[in-house]
C-alpha cells in the first residue's frame, strides 16, 4: 500500500494504491492465471484531514506522450551526434527478440536496423500469490514460441501491469518495439 499526500489550505488528498488479487472464472477447462489489479483511489479530506469529503478514483495517467516525444524530436533537432547516434546503431544480436507493440506478440528483431526502446524489469510472482502452481506465468520458451509469435498472442495471457503500461507507452510515443 502506498499513499501519497496533497495539501491544499485545510483540504488535503491521500492517494492509495491497493493491490488487489483475482482469479477469473474459468470457462472452460483450462485452468485462469491468477490477475494482479492495481486499484487506485484518492480520499478527499476537510478540516485537516478530520472530514472526509469523498472518494474518487486515482487517475494514475501520471505522464503526456505528447510531451515525451516533444523532447525526443527537440533533443534529435538541436543536440549534437552524441544524442542523435542513437545505442541500437550497434549489432543485435543473432536470435535477438522483442515485443511488437503494433502486433501485440514476440517476434525477432528486424535484420536492418530500427528503433526500440528498453524496459528493466524483474519478473516475478504477482502479489497475492503464494507458489508458483496458483499461477501460470508468462515466460518464453520452446514451449510457447510459436504461440506467442503469432498476433495478438499476448493478450491471452496474464501480464504485470507495469508491462502492459510500457507496451502502452512504446505504442504511444510511436515505437513499435520494446
């Protein structure tokens, strides 16, 4: 749980974020991966924060695409060689994969050269989950290559949040890889 305080004269906002944990209805046979939901909420106070005024949901949109890639053309515009020559100038390597934010799978990274941005992220066991059986994790391999080589393959599936946001965003700022 994390909150974060807003001050406004004797009205203040406390920002909760509440992990929630939720297994779908199975419709079939198969067996439904556990969901980590991330339900924002903002409590609205009065009186210094002995009133409570209201409740509302916490629109965790925090940042414009717009903006982002006003900084990326100002910067490609007026900076010199050592913004523009960008680190994917380099060699992939052989067998060298990434997520198609156009197409929504995996797919090798295109021979020529072309722009993709980059995610640091840990993978790990959603919140909520206490072994590895309550959930069937998104993890590539000779088992699910095909699959998640085909269109749209990853919205069949369970992802972290903070992935599906960085698929999002890539998508957004007008870059197909990630």
């Amino acid at each position: 749980m994390k909150t974060e305080g807003l001050e406004n004269g004797d009205k203040q906002s406390f920002r909760l974020i509440l992990p929630v944990c939720a297994k779908p209805q199975a419709t079939g046979t198969s067996e439904m991966p556990f969901q980590t939901l991330l339900v924002g909420l903002e409590f609205h106070y009065v009186h210094c924060g002995y009133e409570l005024e209201g409740i509302t949901r916490w629109d965790r949109s925090l940042l414009d695409p717009s903006i982002v890639k006003k900084f990326i053309e100002n910067c490609r515009e007026h900076h010199g060689s050592h913004c523009n020559e960008p680190l994917w100038a380099a060699k992939i390597p052989q067998f060298f994969r990434v997520i198609d934010t156009k197409n929504w799978c995996i797919q090798l990274a295109p021979e020529e050269r072309f722009e993709y941005l980059a995610l640091s992220f840990v993978w790990g066991v959603p919140l909520g989950i206490h072994s590895q059986t309550d959930i069937k994790l998104l993890q590539l391999d000779t088992a699910t290559l095909t699959e998640l080589e085909q269109m749209d393959s990853l919205h069949k599936y369970s992802i972290p949040e903070v992935i599906l946001n960085a698929i999002n965003f890539c998508a957004d700022l007008g870059y197909q890889y990630l």
